[in-house]
C-alpha cells in the first residue's frame, strides 16, 4: 500500500475572508463590529462621555451622555471619523449619528 501525501492546505481566517467572495459581506460586518469593539481604544478620553452602540451602512451611532456633549461632538464629527478611519487604515466610518 502506498501512502499518498495530502495536499491540504490551511488557511487563516484572514486569508480565507480576503480570498473567498461569497465571505465578502462577512468581512465587512466584523470590520463594523472592530470599530465598536475599539472605540475606547481609539478615544479613552471619551469612555465617560459616549458609547458606540451600533454601526450600520458605515455610520457610527453614538449614544452620548448629554446635549452638551453631543453639540460638542458634532462640532469635532469628522476629526472623530478621519481618526476611526486612520486607525484602521481605511474608510470604515462615513457619518456619524448622536443618539
């Protein structure tokens, strides 16, 4: 009997995301899903303030903790969407939305 050796290969998850198209739309939701999961470590001066609650369609829902804090926020909006986007190295985040 003759063994045959196995041709199998392993991938990595990342490479198996980046490779097959039919996970295209997966990786994409656990992109969103790594924004929520660093908000504080991309704004730890904002734990007190403002929670990530959700992303959908590329923008971040923020619930923030009071009026102030969200006409300040709105004010700084694309400085808080460009750092998101620099900290992942992509446009993740277009808009964001003050609950």
């Amino acid at each position: 009997m003759v063994k045959r050796k196995s041709s199998t290969s392993f991938k990595t998850l990342n490479e198996v995301l980046e490779t097959d198209k039919e996970l295209s739309s997966l990786k994409e939701k656990i992109k969103l899903l790594n924004v929520l999961g660093e908000f504080e470590n991309i704004f730890p001066e904002l734990s007190n303030i403002a929670k990530a609650i959700k992303v959908e369609k590329q923008i971040l829902f923020l619930k923030v903790e009071n009026s102030v804090w969200k006409s300040e926020l709105n004010f700084q909006k694309n400085i808080l969407i460009k750092k998101i986007n620099n900290y992942f190295k992509e446009e993740i985040i277009k808009s964001i939305k003050f609950l």
